[in-house]
C-alpha cells in the first residue's frame, strides 16, 4: 500500500500574514534595541562624534521645535481660556492647570512628535543611504557592528537633546501662552506664573517621557534604516516608516507612562 500523501500545508491568510510579519519586526527591533544598550555600555566611541550628533540633533531642531511650542502654547491658552470663561469668570489658575499639563503630558509629547518627523526621517534617510550603497556591508566586512558606529551615537544625542530641547521649547510656549493670557483675557503675568498645581510625580512623568522618547526616536529610525532595500524608492520608503514608526512608539509610550505615573503619583 502507497503512503498517504502528507497534508498540505494550510495557506496563511492576510490577518495571519501581518501578525507574522509584525512578530518578525518585533523581534529585530528588539535585537537593535538590546545590541544599542550593550554598545553603548562597552563600546567606544571616535572623538567629537556624539558632539556632532547632538549638534545635528538639537541645534538644528531648536528654531522649528521653538516655533512650534510657541504656537501651541497661544492655541491651548486662547481655547482654554474661551471654554474656562463659559463656566467661571476666574482666570487665576490658567497658567498653573497649563503649566501642569505642558509639564506633565503635551511638552514632552508634542516635542517628540516633532523630533521624530525632522531626527526621525534624517537618521533612517542617512543610515539607509549607508546601507543601498553598500557602506554598511563595508562596516561589516571591517568587523564593525552597524548599531556600534551608526545607531548609538545618535541615541545617546537624542537622549540628551531630547531633554534639553523639550525644556527650552516647554519655556517657549508657557511664555507665549502667557503673552496671549495677558494681551487677550488680561491675566496678568504675577498672576499666570503659578507653581500650585505642581508636583514631584509630574516632574518625573514628564522627566521619563524625555527619556523614553528620546531613546526611542533614534532606535526605530536607525531600524527602519538598517531594513532598508532596494535604491532610492527604498530610502524614501524607510524614511516614511521611521516617521510613522517613531511617532507612534512616542504615542504608546505616552500611554504607558502616563498610565503608570498615575497609578503611582495619584
């Protein structure tokens, strides 16, 4: 008697398709993530190239991060003013309920969106570039790890400008916002400037979601960069990814976060 044919192998379907895909890219974030905390530990790095990066990172994302916090400061100021007056007609605390929400949440979160559309797009446009013209296999055949000489100096520039920017740009827009309190609901600037609403659980909240963004941003772009295949519609495509990868770590970090401050601060 003929042996049974073996059974065919049930097709996959699209649902089944993208989760395997979305595991697959899971685990080779994870392996950038974890090859970045080695390599940043013990490795070395060439003089003056984490300055370079911090430069590239924060000087030049200041003026367009500055402008944009400056905005939405005046924006979240004018609405909040507008629908606090439909209720009370004390403006006394609209700067301190701003200044505990720009601290806490909208500060470090909007400036990490922001990053991640300018730094986000920059670092997998660069690393990608590196990889189609075969610049990363050259790294490689020289016995150097790509995360090692590419990915961890602009993490540890991220880290650190990601924090000094979301200070500056956070200082930006509680001015503005002040500007538009005292120009159009005249709330005096002694009176705006308030601490009250202030604690220790939302300077750490906020402290940890510069950290956590900053981290990110560079991670999940130099990723998206180092998958990059095919020319130049490839890098257009990885750069893409790195955007909307990066802005959505940024979001469910925030979530995680935030969440966790709440069940230990509140």
């Amino acid at each position: 008697m003929s042996a049974e044919p073996h059974a065919m192998e049930r097709p996959q379907g699209p649902a089944e398709a993208a989760a395997r895909r979305v595991l697959a890219d899971a685990r080779e974030l994870q392996g950038v993530f974890l090859r970045t905390l080695y390599w940043t530990a013990k490795g070395r790095r060439e003089p003056g190239e984490v300055a370079r990066q911090c430069f590239e990172v924060g000087y030049r994302s200041a003026f367009f991060l500055s402008v944009t916090m400056g905005f939405i400061g005046m924006i979240l100021v004018f609405q909040s003013g507008l629908q606090l007056l439909r209720v009370v007609p004390d403006l006394t605390l609209l700067g301190a309920t701003f200044l505990e929400l720009l601290v806490r949440d909208l500060g470090p979160t909007i400036a990490a969106m922001m990053l991640a559309t300018r730094v986000g797009a920059g670092i997998a446009a660069e690393i990608g570039s590196m990889v189609v013209t075969e610049q990363v296999d050259a790294l490689r055949m020289c016995g150097v790890d790509p995360v090692d000489h590419l990915v961890v100096p602009r993490f540890i520039a991220s880290v650190i400008m990601t924090a000094a920017l979301v200070m500056f740009s956070g200082l930006v827009s509680f001015a503005a916002g002040g500007a538009t309190a005292w120009f159009v609901f005249d709330v005096q600037p002694l009176t705006y400037i308030n601490f009250s609403l202030l604690d220790r659980g939302d300077l750490i909240t906020g402290l940890l979601k510069c950290v956590a963004y900053g981290a990110a941003i560079p991670i999940v772009s130099g990723w998206c960069g180092l998958t990059t295949r095919g020319g130049s519609e490839g890098v257009g495509s990885a750069t893409t990814s790195a955007v909307v990868n990066s802005s959505l770590a940024v979001i469910m970090l925030d979530l995680v976060i935030s969440g966790a401050g709440f069940v230990v601060f509140v």
